[in-house]
C-alpha cells in the first residue's frame, strides 16, 4: 500500500479502500461458506492496511508541528473508540441474525464516496527537508531509500512500541 500511495498520492487508496472495505466487509450477509468468508476477511484485511496507512499519510502531508500531533491523538481516539463501539454494534445485530453484523461494513461506500469529493490530494514535494517529515531518521537520509531491518536496528524501541501495538490488538480482539 506504501508504494501505491507513493505513485498515485493517498486519496485513491483511501478511497478504493473504504469502498473494498464496504464490499468485502459486507459479503458475510450473503457467505455461507466458512473458506469463502475467510477469503472475504483477507480481502477486507488489504483494505483497512489501504485505509489506515493512507490516513496515516494524508495527515503528516496536510499537518505540521503541534496541529499533527493533535490530529494523530484524535486518530487513536478514534480508533479506540470504534474498537468498543464496532463490537457492540456487531453483537447486538447478531443477536438478530448471525449475517446481520456483516452490514456495519456497508457504511464504507458511503464514507469512500464522500470522501472522493471532499479530501484533498496532497503529496509531498521533493524539496521537503527530512525535520518537516516527522521521520526518525535524521535529515543526512533525507529522500534515501531506508530498509526496515535498518531503521529497526538505528531505532529498537519502535520494535517494543510494534509488538505491544500488536499485544494489545491480540487481546482486545
């Protein structure tokens, strides 16, 4: 998703993730079929990665400074307020029919057609010096192609935030 936001900009993968999102979050109304509905939660999978590093990026191009960081802080509330929330929803139409929770996923089309027409395309220029970018790496890797293994290897607390990024998300779903 990362290399596909660097040739077209975020909005296109936001988009088409939220519609993805809506599509094959939604077919569980209609799959009967344990294996098809797992294919239908990869699908879905490749689109929240679509929606969540496209976000990621639209916010460190459209803010700066302390404005960035407060819109980052509202993305993680939002985030953690959808994980109590979806679940709830979720359950409370599957006490109806177990197909029904699969239609809070709909919302998605929605929320992709609307933000075709309300989110602007920004993307990076070239001149950018790295301290604008919010990277970790110093300005010296500024526009350098830099390895994950690397960045790990000049930063190890990110792999303790990572995992327990991950721990967290394990236990509460």
């Amino acid at each position: 998703v990362g290399i596909l936001i660097d040739k077209v900009g975020a909005k296109k993968p936001f988009v088409l993730g939220l519609v993805i999102y809506g599509l094959a979050g939604a077919s569980g109304l209609f799959i009967n079929s344990f294996w098809l509905l797992l294919v239908s939660r990869a699908i879905l999978g490749v689109a929240v990665a679509a929606i969540y590093t496209s976000v990621t990026v639209m916010i460190l191009n459209l803010y700066k400074g302390a404005e960035r960081d407060k819109v980052m802080g509202w993305r993680v509330s939002s985030n953690s307020f959808g994980g109590i929330l979806w679940p709830l929803l979720g359950g409370f139409l599957g006490r109806f029919s177990w197909h029904l929770p699969f239609a809070t996923y709909l919302l998605g089309i929605p929320l992709g057609i609307f933000a075709l027409f309300v989110i602007p395309e920004v993307r990076k220029g070239k001149s950018q010096d790295a301290s604008d970018t919010g990277d970790i790496n110093d300005a010296s890797n500024a526009g350098k192609k830099v390895s994950m293994l690397s960045t790990l290897r000049n930063s190890p607390i990110l792999l303790v935030i990572y995992s327990l990024s991950f721990l967290t998300n394990v236990l509460l779903y």
